[in-house]
C-alpha cells in the first residue's frame, strides 16, 4: 500500500513567479507562490501541479483535501511518507 500524507500550504496566488518556502522552523506550514489568480480553482490547479512536479510524482497523486476556497490549505500526498516530502522540498530550495 502506497503512503499517504497530509501537508499544510498557505497559498499566495497572483505571484510574479512560482515557489515555495517553509514559513516556520518546525516544518509545518509550507507556503507557496503561484502565477495563477484565485478565481475559478485556477490557482489550486497551479497548486497540485507545481507540488506533484517539486516531488516527482504524477499529478493525480496531489490533491487538495481541505481549504479549496481558502488561501490555507491542506492537501494529500499519495506515494510518499512525510519525511520524504520535506527531504524534496530541501532539495528544491
């Protein structure tokens, strides 16, 4: 069976370029920056595909679990343990 896990996001939509950095020292919070605006689940979109690219996993492996309507968010991760997820988003930064 695949793991699964959960990640905290605050989002900032209508950014001039997309990325992502922790907001805390414990690693719980990860914001990220994305181009697309908040209207119509485009920047959610922007969201799951820029985290599924970030951690090399196929985009139905993201997806946002709660705070669709919301700039703080958690979404699901299928295919990876949490530990592997903050080693990946090291790696990106």
């Amino acid at each position: 069976m695949s793991p699964v896990c959960k990640l905290r996001l605050k989002v900032a939509p209508g950014a001039s370029s997309t990325g992502c950095e922790w907001l805390d020292d414990e690693q719980q919070v990860l914001k990220i920056r994305v181009s697309a605006a908040a209207e119509k689940g485009k920047a959610n979109k922007a969201v799951e595909k820029f985290m599924a690219s970030l951690l090399g996993l196929p985009a139905a492996a993201v997806s946002i679990s709660s705070g669709s309507t919301s700039s703080r968010k958690t979404i699901k991760i299928t295919g990876l343990t949490v530990a592997q997820v903050r080693e990946k988003i090291f790696q990106h930064s």
